[in-house]
C-alpha cells in the first residue's frame, strides 16, 4: 500500500490563532501580548475558538443572530472585528489604549 506525504498547508491560508495557540511563553495558552498579533477581523470559526464554542455553533448563533458580538459578511465568509471580540472577552490591548484620541473638556 502506497503512502502518501500529509498536504502541504496552502501559503495563502493561515490560521490567524496560529502563533497565539502555541505560545510556548504560557504553556501553549495565548498571553495579552500574543492576542495583540491578531489581524484587524477574524473569521467566524477562529471567533468561536476564541470563544470556546464549536464552528457549527457558532454558524447556528449567527444564522439566528445570536451571536456574542457583530459579525458582518465580507464575500461569502462571516467576519468579526478582532477588537470587540476581545472587549466582550474583557481583554483590552494596551495598543488600542495608546491610540484613543485624547478626550478633550469642552
């Protein structure tokens, strides 16, 4: 029986949980600074891991629009802004701290 060599990861297709999920810094769970990695929006299933629900889940959640935070469409893939997930995750990146607009008394 021939067998043959496992598929080659398409270059083009990353996991964006990739370097997050391995954190070798904090026994393979993400850190802060891991999470400030992330690209600007996630795709649906990367979201629900985020989340620690399943990809059917998360599809059923979105389908009946009850899912955590907004998701929007961009072509056929559901997206989620990375930084309101993190917020409903209590997470705030101190990057985003630094780059508010200075409140201004009025």
């Amino acid at each position: 029986m021939t067998e043959f060599p496992p598929a080659a990861s398409s270059p083009t297709l990353t996991d964006p949980l990739g370097p997050v999920a391995s954190a070798p810094s904090s026994g393979g769970r993400p850190t802060l600074a891991d999470l400030g990695q992330l690209p600007p929006t996630l795709d649906l299933p990367t979201a629900a891991r985020l989340l620690g629900i399943g990809r059917s889940t998360a599809y059923s959640l979105v389908r009946d629009d009850q899912f955590p935070c907004p998701t929007f469409k961009a072509g056929h893939q559901h997206r989620v802004a990375t930084a309101v997930l993190l917020r409903l995750l209590g997470l705030r990146l101190p990057e985003a701290e630094a780059s508010e607009p200075p409140h201004h008394a009025e």
